[in-house]
C-alpha cells in the first residue's frame, strides 16, 4: 500500500482495480477499516457544498495527508514529497469547482445513498467528530454514532437524522426550522443548542436543552424544553417524561468528561466499549451490581479502570483490546 494509491481512493480519483486494492488491503483489520472510514469522512466534510474558509480547507487536507502517511506501510517520505504537493493541488482544485465532490467521493463506500442523495457521517468506536453543516450548524458526534443529511438543504427546513449521540449548536433561521428524527423522536428547533443521546442498544431516547428552545415530537404528544430540561423516551413503554437537569451532565462528553449518576457497571461498559473501542467481559454475575456515580476524564481507558478499581470492590484485567471485570 502507498501513500499515493490510498490518497486518490479517498479523493475518488481511484479506478476500479485500485479501489479493489484499498478495501482488499483495509479489510485485514478493523482498525484499518476505521481509519479508511474516518479518512473518507473527513474528505466528506471538506467538499459539502457550503463555504469553507481557505485556511480551514488547507489544515483539513494536511491533517489527511498526515493520517495516511501513518497508514502507510513503507516510508516513502522523500520519494513521494513532491507527488504529494501535485495531489495536494489536484484537491484543493476539486474541493473549490464543486460542492457535489462529496457525493462522488463517498459513493463507494454507499455514504452516500444514491437514490435520495443524503451524506451520512459514521463515526466508529473509538472515535468523535466534529462535522459542520451546510448552514454552518456545528454538530459534535459521539463515538459509535451515524449522522445522515442531504449536503444541501431546503427551502423550507433543516432536517437530519441520528443514530447514536450527538450534540447540536444550531444556526439560527427563523424562517427555516432544523430538525432533528432519531427513533419515535422528532425534535424542532430554529437555533439553540442540546444533547440527543438514542444508541440502538439502549432501553430510552434521551433529549437534553442547554441553551434556547425545542419542541419534540413524540408520536402524537408534544413537549417543549426549556434550558437545564430533558426529556426521556422509553422505548419498550412507550413513555415520555420530563426531568430537570441543572448539572448539564449530559452533554458532559463533549469536554472530554464522563460523568455517570448512579448507573450499575453493566450500563457504563457499553459506554466504556463505544469510547474506547474495545470489548468488555464480566467475570462473573456479581459485579455487574456494582453502581457508580461520579464524573472523570475519559482520555485514557486505564486511568478510568483504576478509578473504577479504587473506588468499588472490582478488579479489571486487561488483554489487548479486552477488559475483563471481577467482583474483588
């Protein structure tokens, strides 16, 4: 694999027998696949049909260069210097002559749905995203998380739909609504900033209001938010409720905290599993009681097992990519 082959595959100027190569080559193992993914998303956002500051676009594509060059398996830093500022160019070319680049560029990998033409975000475990949309709404994406629009608005509204968890900032426009559909919810707002939290996995949908104001739609009720509210949707009953959150803990995983209020250890894993990309495994029945509360940086996957040993009775083992739990 070269520098120059994975470049022009992200690019789309790759033809079909190089594309065959790169997904041949990405599908030894998930983390390549993770990367080739995350790549591709980046190119995404830098050709979506909005503008895009200059300096914004030149950082993206270094930063593209950069991840691929750790792709790569041979150093070919010398040799392939100046190739790099010829395909450089060619991108700064193509991202500038036309907002549809997106679409051409994701349509292999099916980010793009050919039939309605809407972009999609996948953002792995492991992993956050910061994605800005065409009206300049900025959009935050937790890990293990899919965020699908179509790179040109309309007329009338702003629509997206989420799998996973995200936080919104919206650009205010009155006279053009954004939504937001994530399972039974559909949340309408015209410019504010909240937490939609709604994994396939979990038992509820979660909404959180930290500025401004939202109505969500659930089936046929209505409820509208105010700043510090949420509202919690249970999937398997059916019903909405409304709590009071003055602490903003929600959206806590957007500074690099996770903050947990009284959740056994069973429930934090799976956060755990999306954060830090890795699997973890009980040892036995009794430590899946053990419940927490408390909040912690979560930029390190062992500082947060030792917090977890130290405070509570577990003890954790760690195997690669695996983590197992015991009771002490």
């Amino acid at each position: 694999m070269t520098e120059k082959l994975l470049f022009k595959y992200i690019s789309g100027q790759a033809n079909k027998k190089e594309i065959e190569v790169v997904r041949e080559w990405s599908s030894v193992s998930e983390q390549r696949k993770g990367e080739l993914l995350t790549l591709k998303n980046i190119w995404i956002l830098t050709g979506l049909d909005n503008e895009i500051d200059e300096q914004k676009k030149e950082n993206e594509i270094r930063r593209i260069m950069a991840r691929i060059r750790e792709l790569t398996i041979k150093d070919q830093r010398t040799k392939t210097r100046t190739l790099w500022l010829k395909y450089a160019a060619i991108a700064f070319f193509l991202v500038g002559l036309s907002g549809s680049i997106g679409y051409f560029i994701s349509s292999s990998r099916n980010n793009i749905l050919p039939d309605t033409g809407f972009t999609e975000i996948i953002t792995p475990n492991g992993e956050r995203s910061n994605v800005v949309l065409p009206d300049g709404s900025l959009v935050n994406l937790n890990a293990g998380s899919v965020l699908k629009f179509v790179p040109s608005f309309s007329a009338d509204e702003r629509e997206v739909s989420l799998q996973g968890e995200a936080f919104f900032q919206v650009e205010h426009d009155a006279s053009r609504p954004f939504i937001v559909k994530t399972g039974n919810l559909k949340i309408k707002v015209l410019g504010t900033s909240f937490n939609v939290s709604n994994y396939l996995e979990d038992s509820s949908i979660t909404t959180f209001l930290e500025n401004g104001k939202i109505q969500v739609q659930v089936e046929d009720d209505y409820f509208v938010l105010k700043p510090s509210e949420a509202l919690k949707y249970d999937k398997v009953t059916g019903k909405s409720s409304k709590l009071e959150v003055p602490d903003k803990h929600f959206s806590d995983w957007t500074r690099g905290q996770l903050t947990v209020k009284g959740e056994t250890i069973e429930k934090l894993a799976k956060k755990l599993e999306r954060r830090f990309n890795i699997q973890v495994v009980f040892g036995d029945e009794e430590v899946k009681k053990h419940m927490y509360t408390g909040s912690i940086k979560d930029n390190n996957i062992d500082i947060v097992l030792e917090a977890l040993e130290f405070a509570s009775s577990l003890k954790y083992k760690q195997e690669d990519d695996v983590v197992f739990l015991y009771s002490k």
